[in-house]
C-alpha cells in the first residue's frame, strides 16, 4: 500500500468514527463557525467606526482575511497529530509504537486524526472571500485564480511547518508549547490585515524569520493588482508564497532531527 492509499483509509476511518454521531459532529462545525465569525466582526466594527485605516478599505481586509484563514484551516485539518504530539506520543511513549510501523512517523501522524469541526472556518472564510469580491466588484479572472489557489497552497505549507516545529521541539520540552500558538493562531490572527499596520520590526520578523508576510501579505497585492506601499517591487509579490514551502522543508529538517536524538520517555 502506497503513502497516499493508506492516507486515503485513515481519512475514511476518521470521517466514518466522526459521523457515527452526526449532530455532535455539525454542533463542533457550526461552533467552529461561530467562533471564527466574531473575529470578522471585530473587524467590521473597527472599519465602521473608522471607515479606511491607512488607505485599506474593508473589503481589502476581507482578501486578508479569507485567504489566511482557508490556508490556516486546511493546515490545521491535516496536523492534528502534530499539534498534539507532544502531550498524546512523546508523553505516553505511543510514539515508539509508531516507529515500529513500516511507514514514517510524520504520514502516520498527519493521518492521526482529521478534524471536521475544522470545515466551519473553512466554510466562514469562503463566505467572507465571496462577500470581499462582490464589495470590491472583483473580476476572477484565469490568472487571479491561479494566484489565488497558489496563495493557499504557499500559506497552507506555512502553517503545516509551524505545527510540525512544534511538534519538534516536543522531543526536548515532552510536552508541546503553549508559546508556539502565538504563532500559528496569533499568526493566522496577523495576516488578516496589511503589514503596514504593524511596527517595522515586527514586519521584519513576519518577513524574514517567520515569513508569514510571504504567504498572506504580498499574494494578495498581485491578486488585487495593488502596488505594495511598503515599497516591495511588483515582480516579486506573486512568487513570495514559495517561501512557505521553503519553510517547510526547514522544519522537516528540524523534525528528523528530533526524531535522530528521540530517546523514549517509557510509559
């Protein structure tokens, strides 16, 4: 059985588990729903008291918004065993019996459990993207499209990255920390608006350390066709979203590394 057949069952297996009580599952969804809604309207109350904030008008921020939030919520259905590893596998020493298998630890873990309360801020932010494009009259066209989905799969990889570094670091802490949340929601939470809202240093670091910028900031400008007013040139916006996958890649190097020095914790 091939990497993707046996992804194929854990996701069957999961959904089928899930549905055996369907009202419980759709309450989870809807309050998933719910929750991530008040955060837009949070948004619509800043921009009604004070109508455009530094030249970004509100539907502008609900680009921001949609697109962060889709990329977020797709990474965070496919890396519950992530998120959980440090507290459900390293902990309890279940992550020995996952060594024994015949196949990685990190396809097992991304099998580990899918989540379909996850769906409600899919679902609420693709609301918000088709609001976002009848408020600005947007036209999608073919390449719009393109970048769009290019945006997604750039933040998707963003986020999979800091799930899986935070699931490294679990190898020397046991438990996960509760610190690195302040950058997979804090980070799904900053780029639901423009940079240029926030200091310079703190641009610089969701820039150059942690490039959330790269996947949820300059995309979007191309797909708006905005010029960017921080000054970055016009060629670059749409390819910075391949810095997510680049990112990636470095935590994957960070996660051999721990699963190398993996001494078990017993049980």
């Amino acid at each position: 059985m091939n990497g993707v057949t046996l992804l194929a069952r854990y996701f069957a297996a999961s959904i089928r588990s899930q549905m055996q009580y369907p009202a419980s599952a759709l309450m989870l969804t809807v309050g998933q729903l719910a929750a991530t809604a008040i955060e837009m309207v949070s948004i619509w109350a800043l921009f009604d008291r004070f109508g455009a904030v530094k030249g970004w008008s509100l539907g502008e921020v609900m680009f921001f918004y949609a697109l962060i939030n889709i990329s977020f919520a797709i990474a965070d259905f496919i890396t519950r065993g992530f998120d959980v590893f440090g507290t459900d596998f390293v902990r309890t020493g279940d992550f020995d019996r996952l060594l024994l298998r015949p196949r990685s630890a990190a396809l097992q873990l991304v099998g580990h459990d899918f989540r379909i309360s996850r769906f409600g801020r899919f679902l609420q932010a693709a609301v918000i993207l088709a609001a976002a494009t009848a408020s600005l009259q947007f036209a999608w066209t073919p390449q719009a499209v393109a970048l769009a989905l290019w945006t997604v799969a750039g933040g998707t990889a963003f986020f999979v990255a800091l799930f899986v570094l935070q699931a490294a670091m679990a190898f020397w802490t046991i438990e996960s920390l509760e610190a690195v949340n302040a950058l997979t929601y804090g980070g799904a939470y900053a780029g639901q608006f423009p940079m240029g809202l926030y200091a310079r240093w703190f641009r610089g670091f969701l820039t150059f350390v942690v490039p959330l910028a790269c996947v949820a900031y300059y995309p979007v400008l191309a797909i708006l066709r905005r010029p960017d007013p921080l000054g970055a040139p016009d060629w670059l916006l749409p390819i910075t979203p391949a810095a997510g996958f680049v990112f990636l890649a470095l935590a994957f190097l960070a996660w051999r590394h721990g699963v190398s020095k993996y001494m078990s914790t017993g049980s």
